[in-house]
C-alpha cells in the first residue's frame, strides 16, 4: 500500500510539471493554432540558464527568479524575431520553424554547455518532509510550486485587464485590434508566459532526469499527451490532463509494463486520444462545412 | 472647419484586386451620414478601408490629421469605433468582458465602469445577460453587445456595418432608435451602411451612393429619397 501511495504521490509530483508544459503548449495554441515543438527545448535552455546562475555562486531562489525573468525574455525575442515573419505563413512551413528552432536550441545548448549529464539541485530538504514515508521533499516542493503557478496564472488570465485582452487576442485577432488591442504584443507576452511556465518545469523536473540537452524531450511527450487528453484548447484540460498523465505513466511503469516502457504510455495516449476522441476530454468539437 | 473625417482619392482592395477606385467623402460633424449601394458595391470594404484592415492608397484624414499610414488599433485609439459586419463580439466572453474590452483602451477606469452601467440602460436586455457568453446570445442581443462595446470606446466617430442584417423589424427599430438618441445625447458622429435605404435615409442628413467602388452621387438623405430616379435604379422601392 505505502508504494502504491508513493507512486500516485510521484506522479502527481512529476504530472504537475507535465502539466506546466502542456499549459504553454495550448497557450501557444489557443494564438497560433500550432502545436510549439521547440517548448520543450526552451525550458531546457531556460534550465541551463539557472543552472549556469546557481553554478556562479548566486542563491537558489533568486537564481530561480532570475531564471523566470531570463525565459519571459527569451520567449518574447523568439516570437518576434522569428515567430512573427511567418505568422501568416501556411501550416507547414510554421511546423518547420519550430522544428528548425527545436534543433537550434538543442545544439546550443549542447555547444555551450555540452552534452555531459550535469545534476541540477533541488532547493527542498533532502529528507522527506515531516517524517512521511510517501512523499520526498522535492515531490512535496515541487506539487506546491506547480499549484502556486497555476492559480496566479488563472487569476491573471481571469481577473486583469491584461489577461482579459490576451484572451481577446487570442480568440479573434480583427475584433481585438478593433478596441485597440495591440494583438501582436500580446502574442509576444504570451509566448514569454509559455516559456515562464517551461522554464519552472524545467527547473522542476531537472533533479529528477537530470541535466542535459535532450532532457526535455521526454517530457514534452508527456505534455503533448496531457494537452490532447484535456483538450488543445482547454487550458483546464491540459493542467487535468498533465496530473492524469503523471499518475498514469507511474503507475503503469511501476506495476504494468516497467520502467524502460514508460514513454510509449504517453505514444498509445496520443494515438488513441486522436483516434477515438480528438477533441480530448474538455476540448471543442469543431465542425466545418466544405 | 475642416471635417471630422476627410477622404481623398482612396483606393483599397484585397490582394491584388482593387474593390474601391477614387472615393471621395466629408463626414460632419455631429451628423449621422448613410452609405448605401447595392450588394458588392464595395461599402463593408470602404469601413474596413477607412480603419486601415486592408490595404489603401490615397488619404484619410481624421479630425484634420492624416491616418491613412497608422495601424488599426492607433485609429481605433484616436476614437473611431467600427461595428464590423457580422458584428465581431468575443463569442466565449460573456457580455461584461466584451464590454470591458470595449474600454480596454481607456485610462479613466471609473469613468468606464460608469459608462457599462449606461449601456445596460440603453439595453437592458444585455444586463440580463451580463454573464452569458456572448456567442450564446440572440443575433440582436449580439448587436446590441457590438454597439455597445464600440460606444465603450467613446468614440468621436462609429462606422456602423449593416446593424439591421438578419434581424427581426422589431428589433432594427430598435436600434435605430438607440442610434439616434447616442447620436444626439453622447455627440457621437455616425457613418451606417445600410441595405435597409429606406431606414437609412430617414436616420441620417448626409447620404453617398456608391456602385461597383465607384462613387456615383452624393447629397443630403432627403433630396436622396424625393429623387424618383434614384429611387428606382438604385434604391429599389
């Protein structure tokens, strides 16, 4: 019983990341209507970012700000500078973007920084917060953080002038311009949110899988997973999806099919979700006449 | 006085195909101005030309200063409000969002609280559907959202698009009515394309006819519906 509870307590731990990820996943979709392969890989430059601040000597938690303010920036450039040239662009030739992004910042990284596995610090205890068996400090830490994200980010989202016009945006692009929403920055500010929001999932799934360029590629997976399973465009679905995800793949790799298979859970998730119900869970059935 | 909104020589179109060729107009003002033309003419394209959605050459100037080069929501900054065909509310917002949207722009946020409360008592159907979503809402309640959302704006100058399209002649009077009293009591000048002439005529002081993008006469609404030719070629009634 105590290693089952641990194992649902690990992959909401670890779901809660999934979650993060899938959350910018359908922010950048919800604006562009394309799925961000290269999200993942920006939270893993992000990661290193802190990683290279914790390793001059800077304090964990400010070099974790400082890292947020780092990603909001990064994201920002990303969609102006490259993002914004082929918004209008057919489907495909905006995939390929991303995709050409997602190597980019792969190599990048690994030229800068190597692809040597590096290990990334928690800032939680080492030992398992108040004496519970079920639980590891990180887990605990990391669910917290996940939970304090989220609902800043809905509150925003639900209760600022701001948030308000980047829904706007989002949703019909001429109707916003016509109250005088400047809607190309606020593709911009949310693309910085997005990589806000990769770049503490990076920051709390790195002690676990440790550091490295291809960290992330796992965990953009799962994401992926988690979006369609709620929904690519319900951000409700994707955050429900990511903690389904989380326990799902745990539990399975614990009991079922082993750890080596784990990642093939989140493949059989995508391909049934996007032949039984492509919608997902909470997502919009849309349908188009021809 | 220079006129509030001057065009001279506008030409607009999309892609490479040019819908409006030379268009010339002078809007006054305080007064209400009709455009009218048959379908295809070219009058939702003259709206959308006149706040930069699409493509133009030429020039328009707004309260004497030139616009013609500026981004839509620079114009829309300046106080030219513009209920789009098809009206162009938020459709998974509900009512009040769309309305808070309507006063994103403004600085004085009291003020724009004070004046949603004035536009749910000019429609005191949206109070009732304050916090529905407005795609779930009738096509005249959708309207209404769509005036009242661009009148959040205070604007100098409303480009009205076909408010009557598909709606019940009860509730085009409606907003009609609504469109005479803002434009006497809030001072708000008014450019409506209408297919309804008849209405339209009887609303506005100024009128232009416009056909095939091409301006074909021009003169005050009434001399526009005592002209028997006029009437019958262009007007069909």
């Amino acid at each position: 019983m105590e290693t089952f509870i641990h194992q649902v307590v690990a992959g909401i731990a670890t779901g809660g990341v999934y979650a993060s990820l899938a959350l910018a996943l359908v922010m950048i979709y919800q604006s562009t209507h394309h799925i961000n392969f290269a999200q993942g890989e920006i939270a893993m430059f992000a990661t290193y970012l802190a990683w290279t601040l914790i390793n001059a000597g800077v304090p964990y938690w400010v070099a974790f700000f400082g890292t947020i303010l780092l990603a909001f920036a990064l994201g920002v450039l990303i969609q102006r500078i490259i993002i914004r040239p082929v918004e209008k662009a057919p489907v495909l030739n905006v995939v390929v973007v991303f995709i050409g992004l997602l190597v980019i910042l792969n190599s990048l990284a690994g030229w800068i920084f190597t692809y040597t596995i590096k290990s990334f610090p928690s800032p939680f205890p080492k030992e398992p917060p108040f004496g519970l068996s079920f639980i590891s400090s990180h887990e605990l830490g990391s669910i917290g953080v996940t939970l304090v994200l989220l609902v800043m980010l809905y509150s925003f989202f639900r209760f600022t002038p701001l948030g308000l016009a980047m829904r706007a945006a989002a949703q019909n692009p001429d109707s916003s311009r016509l109250v005088g929403i400047r809607v190309g920055w606020m593709l911009a500010l949310g693309w910085g949110l997005a990589a806000v929001l990769g770049s503490i999932a990076g920051m709390m799934i790195a002690p676990i899988v440790f550091l490295e360029p291809n960290m992330m590629s796992g965990v953009l997976l799962y994401a992926f997973a988690a979006a369609l399973v709620g929904g690519i465009d319900s951000p409700g679905g994707a955050v429900l999806g990511g903690f389904l995800v989380g326990i799902l793949e745990n539990l399975l790799g614990a009991y079922v099919i082993g750890t080596e298979l784990k990642l093939s859970v989140a493949l059989v998730l995508i391909v049934t979700v996007l032949t039984i119900r492509p919608a997902g869970l909470f997502g919009k059935v849309i349908v188009t006449r021809v | 006085m220079a006129s509030l909104l001057e065009v001279d020589g506008l030409y607009a179109g999309y892609g490479p195909t040019e819908v409006i060729h030379d268009l010339s107009l002078r809007i006054e003002e305080g007064t209400i101005t009709t455009l009218l033309g048959a379908n295809g003419a070219g009058k939702t394209t003259t709206l959308r030309a006149l706040c930069k959605m699409i493509r133009t050459r030429g020039s328009i100037r707004f309260e004497g200063e030139a616009i013609d080069q500026l981004a839509t929501e620079d114009i829309v900054r300046r106080g030219v409000a513009h209920v789009p065909d098809g009206r162009g509310t938020f459709g998974s917002l509900t009512t009040e969002e769309n309305l808070r949207l309507g006063g994103y722009t403004r600085r004085d946020r009291r003020a724009a609280a004070a004046d949603q409360e004035r536009m749910y008592d000019y429609f005191p159907r949206l109070r009732e559907r304050r916090q529905q979503q407005a795609g779930t809402m009738s096509g005249g309640e959708q309207q209404m959202l769509a005036i009242a959302r661009a009148l959040m704006l205070r604007p100098r100058l409303l480009l009205m698009d076909e408010p009557s399209f598909g709606l019940a002649p009860l509730i085009v009077r409606e907003i009609f009515s609504i469109m005479k009293t803002i434009n006497e009591n809030d001072r708000v000048t008014i450019l409506l394309v209408e297919q309804n002439a008849a209405m339209a005529l009887k609303l506005a002081s100024q009128a232009y006819l416009i056909e095939t993008g091409r301006l074909v006469l021009a003169g005050e609404a009434a001399a526009f519906s005592n002209d028997e030719a006029v009437r019958r070629s262009y007007l069909g009634y």
